[in-house]
C-alpha cells in the first residue's frame, strides 16, 4: 500500500468488471474462511498471521488454550507463501499462466480444510491434534491466497488484509470531498478497485459466522465453489 499522501499517489489503473468481480470474491472467500476458523478453532486468524499475535498475547495471559496452533501457524503460512513462490516461477518458465492453477490449488486446500473439520467434530479443544491440522491446513489455503494476491495479482487490491483498503478508501473519499484537489480522477479509480473487496471480505465474514452456525464445515462449500468457477473463468 503506498505510502506517500494522497496528492502524489499515481492514478490506479482501470479495471474491467471481471477484475472487480474477481477481486470481490477472492476477498468475500478470504473472510468467509477467516471467520469460520475463528469460530470453530477457538481464535484461529487462517487468514492473515496478525490476529493470531494478538490472541497468542491474549491466551498466554489467559488459560494458554490454542497458543501451539497460533505459533504453528506462523510457519506454515510461510511455507505456503514460499511453496507458492516457487510453483509460480516453475509454471511461468514452461509458459503457462499460473491463476488457474493457484485458485485450484486453493480451493483444494478448502476441501481438505472442510473435511478435516467434519472428521474432527465435535471439536472441544484447542489443543487437540485434529484442531491443530484442521487450523493448519485453513492458514495453507489462506497462505496460498495471500501469495497469490502479492505474485500474479498484483495489480489488485489486496483481498486478506482490510486495513490497508480502509486506509487508503477514506484518504480518497477526503480527497473526492476536497474543493479543487487535482487527483480526483485517481481517487475514484482506485475506489472503483478498493471498495469491492472491502465489501466482500465484510459480507464473507458475516455469511461466514452465520453459515457455520448453521451447518459446521459444511459451510465451506461456498467459497469453494467461488474459487472453481473463477478458474473456470480464468481459462
């Protein structure tokens, strides 16, 4: 996210309506997961390592349930930042486009997610080996996302992490709402490509802890689906 004020921040580029769409459904995907493993696995982030800092801090001073989990999570997020990096530049080298292979890959990791959890339940504690893995192999998908935001889509606003999206949406609505700025035509560009996936993760998240509520893992599905037809589409 650039860090410069407003006024020198270049005009983000225009964006065609499937980039805007694809941007909204990875993010709605990224905090529809999220929630679903703070929810069941007692405040695991499988999004973004963050959260899991803070609730680490948060349970050492507490009971301590779940800290393994959140450490653990750390390194296979990078794993599957760094596995990612790879399978990308292998891919590219032999001259294929790497998107596809990515959201199949990711939406891999949510089956293997969702049926982890449904073999685990009922899931009572945090530190049970099953929570663990079922944890471990949500921060893969996510891991692969968050890589996949950075590497091959990279012209994106990011779909994980909001703070930056929110940050960077008020900055241009003030600039919208100030008399005589000249970088209004770059502020609505990049709120034509920020505000989607802001909107998406929020609606993911809400769905998300509704859904979960409602039917456990099976609630993965939907993401799941979003992530194969935009493959689909990818071709």
């Amino acid at each position: 996210m650039p860090s410069s004020v407003s006024s020198t921040l270049p005009a983000a580029p225009s964006f065609g309506m499937f980039h805007l769409v694809q941007g909204c459904l990875l993010a709605f995907t990224a905090g529809f997961v999220d929630v679903v493993g703070f929810c069941a696995l007692f405040g695991l982030f499988t999004a973004h390592v963050t959260g899991n800092f803070v609730m680490i801090g948060v349970e050492l001073a507490g009971s301590g349930q779940g800290v393994l989990a959140k450490l653990l999570a750390l390194p296979v997020f990078v794993l599957a930042v760094a596995s990612t990096k790879l399978t990308v530049e292998a891919v590219v080298r032999h001259g294929r486009e790497p998107t596809r292979l990515l959201l199949l890959a990711e939406a891999l990791l949510l089956v293997t997610f969702m049926t982890a959890g449904l073999l685990a339940l009922p899931i009572q504690s945090a530190d049970n080996p099953a929570t663990i893995v079922v944890g471990l192999i949500g921060v893969a998908a996510m891991g692969v996302q968050n890589a996949k935001a950075r590497i091959v889509l990279s012209d994106h606003a990011p779909t994980t992490i909001m703070t930056g999206n929110t940050t960077q949406v008020v900055i241009d609505l003030v600039e919208l709402a100030t008399p005589g700025s000249t970088q209004k035509s770059g502020s609505r560009a990049r709120l034509r490509k920020m505000v989607p996936p802001l909107i998406g993760f929020a609606t993911g998240a809400m769905l998300g802890a509704l859904a979960f509520s409602a039917v456990s893992f099976w609630c993965v599905l939907p993401p799941i689906f979003i992530l194969t037809g935009l493959a689909a589409a990818s071709r």
